[in-house]
C-alpha cells in the first residue's frame, strides 16, 4: 500500500511538472520544442540561488551537435558569470570557483546513457595537456570556448582559490529512485573530477520532477525580519543598530546561504567583487578594532510596510541597495570563520516607501559614488523609465529591472530586456546589424556608447515599432528554424533579416526613426521575411547551416546585392551611420584625451551659458594646455552632454536657442553660420559622417 501511494505521488508529480512545462512553452520566446524549453526551466531551478536573468541562463548553453553529453557549462567565480566579471573586479583573495556542468533529458526516468556519454568528455575536457586544436572534431565551439574560459579563470584564481567545486547534474522528468548501475556511473564521473584538479569538491547530483518542483515552489520571504539593539522611528522611517549576528541570519536563506534575491537587481552583480571588501574582513577579523558601526557606512534597506514587534522590525519586500559589500563580507566573515555570535553593531537604514520613482532615486543616490553607478544603475536612468512607460502603453513589458516583470507573471513574449532593445536600435538606426547580433551585456557599462543608444533626444515613439519588428522577427525565424538551436538560431540570423526586410520594404537604407514610426506593420509578413531569407542563400546556400555568427563581409555583400535586386536606394547612407555610431572612442587619445579626464573637466564646467575663455580657467587649475580642454569641450558638445554654444547663444540639437550671454556684438546669424563650421570639424575630428 505505502508502495502504491509513493507510485501515484510520483505520477502526480510528473503531472504537475509536465503542467508547467507546457506553460513555458506557451510562453517561450524562442521554441516550442519541449526538450528544449525542459532544458531552461531545469537549469532555471538549478540556478536559482544564483538570481540570474534570463540572458545568463541562456549563455550556459552548449547543447547540440558534438556537446559530448553536456548541455550547460557554466563557470562562476565568487558567484558569478567568470565571462560577465569586468576587469577591475576580479576577486584579489578568498576566491571561489564554481563549475555547473549539467545535462537535461526530457524522458521520464532517468537512464545510464546520458552519463556514459559524460564520462569520457569529462576526461578530455579536463585534461588541459589537450590542447583546444585537438579537440576541435570531436567537440563544438561552444563547449571549447566554456573550457577555455574554465582554463583561464583556474590559472586566474590559482594563488587566491579557498573553493573548488565541480557540481555534475542530471536533469529529467523521472522520479529520483537511482538504479545501483546508473549511481555506479555517477560515482565514476565524480571520481574523474577529483582526479583532475586536486583539492576540488565534486559531487552528482540527480534532479527528478521532485527536486524540480520543490525548487519551482521555492519563492523569496514577502516579510523578512530583523531584530535590533536601538531603534530611531521618524514618520514611519527607521534608523536601528542590529548586532552582526542578527544581521547574519537576516540575509542567508533556509539553507544558510546569501539570499541573493533580496538584493536589489540593479546592483546585486557587485556583490563580492569589489576590492574594499578585502578591508571589511580585514575589520571583521580583528578583534581589537574599534566598534564595527564606527567604521562602516551601513547598510540601506527599502521595503514596502514595515512595523515595530518587540525588539524586531518586520518589512515587507525587502530590497537591500546600499551595503552590498558590506553584506557580503559579513557573511563570508561569519560563512567562513565559523563564528556563532558576534555582539559588535551595524547601523541600518530603512526606508519605506511605495513610490517607484523615489524608490529608483534612492537607489541612484545611495550608490552614485561607487563603480556600481557606471555599471549596474542604468535602471534608474529617466530614459530607461521613460521607455518602460511608453513601451507599457502598447502592452509591451521593458525589463530595465532583471526579471521583474517575469516575477510577476507576464508572459515572456511581451517581455524585451535592454540590451534587446538596444540591439535593435543599432541595427535599424545605425544600419548595423552585424554590431547588434554581437552586442555584449559590457555595452551597458560603457558610458559614451550607452549615450549613442539611450538618447534622451531619441523620439520615444520609435522604441515600439523596434520591439514589434523584432517580435515578429523572431517569430518567424521560430517557424524557419533549421536544427540549430532555436535561440542561437535567432540571435544569429534576427538582426541582418530584420535590416534586409525593412530595406527592401522602405526602397531605401536611408531610413530613420521617422519613417520606423510611419511604418505599417501589415507589411512586414513571414512571406516578406522569407524572400529576405532566399536573398541570403542567394550569398551562401549553407548560410542556414552555421553555428556561428555570420562573418561581417557577408552582411556587405548582401546588402550590394539586394540593392542591386530591389533597386534600394541610399546604400551609402549604411558606411555613413556605422562611422557615427562609438565613433570617438577611438579617436579620445590622439587628441590627449581620456575618458576620466573628459568626465573631470565636465565637472568643473559651470552652468551654461558659459563665461568666455572658460577653457583658460579650467587649464590652468588642472594644468593642462588650453587645448586639450578646448577638445574635451568639444567632444562633451559632440556626444550630447553639454549644449552647442557659440558667440554667447547656447542650441539645442535641434538648432532652437535655449538660453542666451554675452554676445560681444555677434548676432545669430554669425553664430549659426560659426555652428556650421564647428559641427564639420567635429566630424571630421572624431570621425562622424551624418547622411
């Protein structure tokens, strides 16, 4: 009897997962194919300590011909994407390397096959006396480049690594009863691991529709609480001291863990990789410092509700945006040094507040002195929100916060995350297909080439007919799709159809945002994408076949060609707007320039219109030569950060005077004609050529 009931839980288990998984491929984006979409929603649930966005998840995979057994390879270090970790922040000391290598099978018991396909992979793989060249007929490209970059990071981290963990996953829909046979291959696997890199911990792990259900249910705490020592309440706002105990387990999970997702999306990739950590621990470990609060900013909470029990506070949504290295060192201090209780304090700001856009300008200014503002914060930019606000109003849900709207059950296929969209921008705008389909998540972090995309002067009404075109886009790829994965598949072939369609439709590549807004949808059909796809195996019949990205040539002779099928117009207007497009940047040293020294000389500029000779000014207090400000001036002027300004009348973009000084005689016809003259040798300073 009690045999039969754990048969029929198990049936029903299986039921309700098989439930859920035809949900998420009713609202896949990007295939139908329920292997595939097992394949996420398993790795999804792996993962989720991680609170990686859906783009993160999608980087693991290596799945398809010759991935010797492996669907998802990831490397993190200290928690995170090693690929995704900039420069400046790797990890100096007390670093952690965790490998993820997993396989999902969408069969409903799990089966020896899938490992005795591993195991020999996994010899190879981790045999670095290989080298890559070697391997190249037996393994994809994708699989290579996970090992390399696995390679990479372990040479990287080698004086610093205090972890080494290779976690080994087998994914399906079966109940978690393993046969001896098929653990006695899991064994063998887990035996290789440990055999390869000496002192790492290496363990296999099966993942039923059990495990994957209870991980499914698993959601964050609406109400977390936090007991203090001393509480200041004003208006509803709290300052407390906690002990560092209780701030210890007021940020780990059930299972003694960082709760990641309780920490602001914006911000949360620089928990434990920044470098001022080192000085935490090194604050924490001493027990002869002077009193922790003393010497720590604090930490900054915001929350929804929040109210008073006892000698604890209970707040509702907790979002911690301020002390994220703080946070983590305390953990680490408390993960690592097995200390039970430390009485010493922490002073905590809590903030409640329903507001999204007071809740957004704490956030900016909460961190807008760190690495974090260059980098994380672009949420909280009023372009970002405006996009967001625009895109709503035509039932399209803007991402600018990781996962948000995910969280709260819209469907994936009105959902579009930044970088997206930015893709497309610069695909349509600057007729740069071949750049969007290679646009990286650092694009963000970049401050001159966010500036190009994200223009507060851009027409917000075009940022929906790029959504729409890109949806349909990828919709119809889904139908063409060959056996490349659907994702690669898309990501590979959306931008350069998309740019040839919209040409050949509009009669011209000179096309703007003006005519993008114009646009009548009705047009754009899959039977119009199909004619763009007979054009590109018109180039090359095995096109379709690659697993990589199409080299950039093959854009430029596609384009000549379908000018020359379709008489398009403006193919020179295509060289025009890719020379436009991050210009400057290579251009800033020639002309003894930097980023910072731009950035510093933006901050010493008053308020415009500005006083004459104020070049000579600011020269001399930094002790430059006035032409090396005169050209940052000029470049500040030519990336939209500062108002064109000549003989005292201060333009906008548009040539419209917004604010007027000393015109020492000069009417607005010299200066409208000195503009003129300014603007050409701006472009031909740093490199811009405008059709």
């Amino acid at each position: 009897m009690l045999e039969m009931r754990r048969t029929n839980m198990a049936k029903n288990d299986l039921i309700l997962l098989d439930s859920i998984i035809d949900k998420y491929v009713a609202e896949s984006k990007y295939t139908t194919d329920c292997g595939e979409v097992f394949e996420f929603f398993a790795t999804e649930q792996i993962l989720k300590d991680y609170a990686f966005t859906e783009q993160q998840l999608l980087s693991g995979s290596v799945d398809g011909r010759n991935d010797g057994g492996i669907d998802e390879f990831f490397v993190l270090v200290n928690g995170h994407l090693a690929e995704s970790i900039p420069e400046e922040f790797w990890p100096r000391s007390n670093s952690e390397l965790e490998i993820y290598i997993i396989s999902c099978k969408h069969d409903d018991s799990f089966k020896q096959s899938p490992i005795t396909a591993m195991i020999p992979s996994l010899l190879q793989l981790f045999d670095f006396s290989i080298s890559a060249s070697k391997l190249e007929e037996q393994y994809n490209s994708k699989l290579l480049k996970k090992r390399d970059l696995l390679l990479t990071t372990y040479k990287r981290l080698a004086t610093t690594l205090t972890k080494f963990d290779i976690n080994l996953i087998y994914a399906c829909r079966g109940d978690e009863n393993i046969e001896k046979n098929i653990q006695e291959k899991a064994d063998q696997a887990e035996q290789i691991c440990q055999e390869s890199f000496s002192g790492c911990t290496a363990k296999f792990d099966f993942w039923g529709n059990k495990k994957l259900l209870t991980r499914y249910r698993e959601n964050s705490k609406s109400v977390l609480e936090l007991k203090y020592e001393q509480c200041i309440n004003q208006d509803g706002q709290y300052v407390i001291l906690t002990k560092l105990t209780d701030y210890y387990n007021f940020i780990i999970d059930s299972n003694e863990k960082l709760n990641r997702r309780i920490f602001d999306s914006n911000v949360r990739d620089y928990l434990g990789l920044n470098p001022v950590n080192i000085d935490i621990m090194n604050t924490l470990s001493d027990s002869e410092s002077p009193e922790f609060w003393w010497l720590n900013n604090g930490i900054t909470i915001i929350g929804t509700h929040a109210h008073i029990v006892g000698n604890a506070i209970s707040i509702e949504n907790v979002q911690i945006v301020n002390g994220l290295q703080t946070s983590e060192s305390i953990y680490n201090y408390f993960n690592e040094s097995k200390i039970k209780s430390d009485d010493r304090s922490l002073l905590v700001k809590i903030i409640i507040s329903n507001d999204v856009n007071a809740r957004n300008s704490i956030i900016y200014a909460t961190n807008n002195q760190t690495n974090v503002n260059v980098t994380a914060l672009r949420a909280t930019d009023k372009i970002q929100r405006d996009i967001e606000d625009v895109l709503k109003s035509h039932g399209i849900y803007y991402d600018r916060r990781s996962n948000y709207y995910k969280n709260q059950g819209m469907s994936q296929e009105d959902i579009i995350d930044p970088l997206a969209l930015a893709a497309g921008y610069i695909c349509l705008i600057y007729k740069s297909p071949f750049k969007a389909t290679g646009l990286k998540q650092r694009f963000m972090r970049d401050d001159i080439k966010y500036q190009k995309v994200f223009s507060p002067e851009t027409n917000l009404n075009v940022w929906y007919p790029i959504v729409r075109l890109l949806k349909k886009t990828d919709q119809a790829l889904l139908e063409l799709k060959s056996n490349v994965k659907a994702v690669r598949f898309q990501k590979n072939y959306r931008q350069i159809i998309l740019f040839a369609t919209i040409s050949r439709l509009m009669g011209t590549f000179a096309f703007g945002e003006k005519q993008l807004i114009d646009f009548d949808f009705n047009q754009y059909t899959g039977d119009e994408i199909k004619k763009t796809v007979a054009d590109l195996v018109e180039i090359d019949e095995t096109c379709f076949e690659r697993v990589r990205k199409l080299p950039e040539n093959f854009y430029e002779k596609l384009f000549v060609h379908i000018a020359n099928k379709y008489s398009i117009k403006a193919i020179q207007s295509i060289a025009a707007k890719n020379r436009q497009l991050w210009s400057g940047e290579q251009t800033l040293p020639s002309y003894g320039l930097t980023n910072e020294l731009v950035n510093e000389i933006a901050h010493l500029l008053p308020e415009q219109p500005w006083p004459a000779k104020v070049h000579k000014q600011i020269a001399a207090s930094l002790n430059l030569k006035e032409m090396v400000v005169q050209n940052a001036i000029s470049y500040l002027i030519y990336t939209g950060k500062a108002y064109r300004q000549v003989y005292g009348y201060v333009f906008d973009s548009s040539g419209n005077i917004i604010n007027e000084g000393e015109h020492f005689g000069y009417t607005v016809e010299d200066a409208r004609k000195k503009l003129e003259e300014q603007k050409l040798q701006n472009e031909m300073r740093f490199g811009v050529g405008a059709f």
